[in-house]
C-alpha cells in the first residue's frame, strides 16, 4: 500500500520543460545525454510522461529543484547515449520498458567495471549483445535480462499512481492510502501492457475504487468492497504476502522452470542468444525483497542444478547484495575451458 503524496505541479510545468537548457545546466555530460532523451519523450507524450518514474525524477529537478540521477556520471560517454538512442521513437508503455532495460544494463556495466572490464567502443550493431566488453586483451559479450517480483512490481505501480497525483486533475488521489491487487500470478509483457492501460483508465474515472481484468485499485478504507467473501480473502492476502518459495530448494528450481525457462523464458532467450556469439555470458538480474525468508544457498543451489549450455551470472535483488550474486557454468564439454570466475 503507498500513501499517496499531497504536492503538485504549476500549471505551467510543461513550459518550464520546453524553456529549460539541457546544455547550459549543471547536469552531468552523462545526464544531459539521458535529459535531452527524456525531454524529447515529454514533448510528445505530454501530462501522460509523468506515468515514466525518471520524467517525475527530471520533472522535480527541473520544477521543483530536486536531485536528479547521482551515480551514473562515470558511466562511458557512448553506452549511456547508445541506451538512450534506443528509447527514441517509443512511445507510452514500450518506452517505460526500454528505459528500465536501459538502466539495467547500465547498473551491470557498473558492476562488471568493478571486476576489471573495460567497455569496448563500438558501433553497436542489430541483434548484437547488450554489453560489449574486455578485459586482457579478449573481448566479451554480454546480455541482460531482468525479472522482479510480484511484490516490487506492485510497488511501482502505486509509484505511477503517486507520480500522476502532482497534477491537479488528480488531486482526488492526494493524501489518501491506495492498495492494488495483481490478479496474475505471472505478469508477462503483454500483461504488463495492459496493465498499464488499466492504470489509466483508473485515473480518467477518477474514483477510489476501480475493478480491472488485471489489477483492482481501491483506497483503503474501501477494502472491504474487494474483500467481502472468502475466496477474495485469500487471494488479497496471498497478494500481500512475500512469496515463501525461495527457501525451499524444490519449489524455487519450480519457480526457475516457471518463470525463465518455459515459455520462452530468459533463460531460454539467453540460451538461443549464445549460439550466435563468441566468449557469451548471460546476465539474469532478478529482483526480489530482501526479507530473511529468501535463502541465498538455497537459490544457488537451485540455479546449479539447469544444465545449461552458456555461462550464466545471476545477480538476486537488483544487483545490490554482493552474497547473492553468483555464477551458474555451463555444463562442460570435454576440454572446455573453465568460465571466467567474476564473482
């Protein structure tokens, strides 16, 4: 649940955006590069960019004179517009997506830096991997893909929500304390999409409550209306609950199946992806709360367990808790060489 913040922006918070000058400000080269891309997407995409988390962040910094983006200013000059260069022309919902996935590469940059990897300088080509790098003298390649949990998900839909509430049209969101229900247990792509829409169309009705296909969002003194027989009950509740499955070694090599590997999983994108590129690594970011019922032994040992075909590193909750990161090898072929220990 997130109580819903009580300030709001000038009328003409558009304008200020449209006046401000990239070049003359004090942003860093790195965030001028991400500005210029942001303030491009605001142009377009109007009071409904403010759905984005990083226009809110840039929107403050420029309106309201907030801190904008710290920590990304040693980040090469090249990954950082070849990133942004990829969010042009998105629109809505595929640029949110491609921003997160941006930003994801660049947190592993920053992580694969840190065990001595140089970025490659090169023209990034169709269909090449997301991180190209080196490190004595041979080159690698590696790709990026992200999973989080329902439970940090949830959270930054109600963000979205709280985002939008500085616009005086959502004032009624103001102050009050909103909960959602995800109704799937698995949120896809196409899921997330719609979703997204869903979210909008709770603001456009401007009520307390809104039933959806996907998500119900109601103010918390209305629970009761989402709660009223037994069965809602128990969904509600398994909703807020963080998931107990990442203790057990069985039910977490489940969750790996389900999750990134059947369906055309991550696991199994990344698997297709290394049979087209030389020194492949993957890279599986899966973030998930950090509570003492996630055992990080138990979860290596499930990964351990997939016989797979290319090296895998997974880095558990974000890339923010050194103990959970961990390399998965390939399974090895006679005189294979051993993977490069990173970690």
């Amino acid at each position: 649940m997130r109580l819903i913040q009580n300030n709001s922006l000038p009328q003409n918070w558009l304008q200020q955006i449209n006046n401000f000058d990239i070049s003359k400000s004090t942003l860093s080269q790195n965030n001028k590069i991400i500005a210029e891309a942001l303030t491009d997407y605001i142009k377009n995409e109007g009071k409904e960019s403010l759905l984005n988390p990083l226009v809110k962040s840039f929107v403050s910094h420029v309106v309201l004179k907030k801190d904008f983006l710290k920590g990304y200013e040693n980040i090469p000059h090249q990954l950082v517009k070849d990133g942004m260069d990829e969010t042009r022309g998105e629109r809505g919902f595929n640029f949110t997506r491609k921003l997160h996935s941006v930003f994801i590469e660049f947190q592993i940059y920053m992580e694969l830096e840190s065990y001595g990897f140089q970025f490659t300088d090169q023209v990034r080509t169709e269909g090449a991997c997301d991180l190209q790098m080196e490190k004595n003298n041979k080159n690698y390649n590696f790709e990026v893909k992200f999973k989080e949990s329902k439970d940090i998900f949830k959270s930054r839909l109600l963000s979205i929500i709280d985002n939008m509430s500085l616009l005086n049209e959502y004032a009624f969101l103001r102050g009050k304390t909103f909960e959602i229900h995800v109704k799937s247990s698995n949120v896809s792509y196409k899921v997330e999409k719609e979703i997204f829409d869903e979210i909008k169309c709770f603001l456009k009705e401007k009520k307390d409550t809104y039933k959806g296909k996907y998500i119900d969002i109601f103010e918390l003194s209305k629970q009761t209306e989402f709660t009223r027989d037994i069965t809602k009950v128990n969904k509600y509740t398994d909703s807020l609950k963080v998931s107990q499955e990442l203790t057990d070694q069985k039910n977490i090599s489940n969750l790996i199946q389900k999750m990134f590997i059947e369906n055309n999983g991550h696991i199994t994108k990344l698997s297709n992806k290394s049979k087209n590129s030389k020194n492949f690594y993957g890279c599986l970011v899966w973030s998930i709360p950090f509570h003492n019922d996630i055992d990080c032994k138990q979860v290596k040992a499930a990964f351990d367990k997939l016989k797979l075909d290319f090296d895998l590193y997974v880095f558990i909750s974000g890339i923010a808790k050194d103990d959970c990161n961990f390399l998965v090898a390939k399974k090895k072929c006679k005189n294979s060489p051993s993977p490069m220990p990173l970690l």
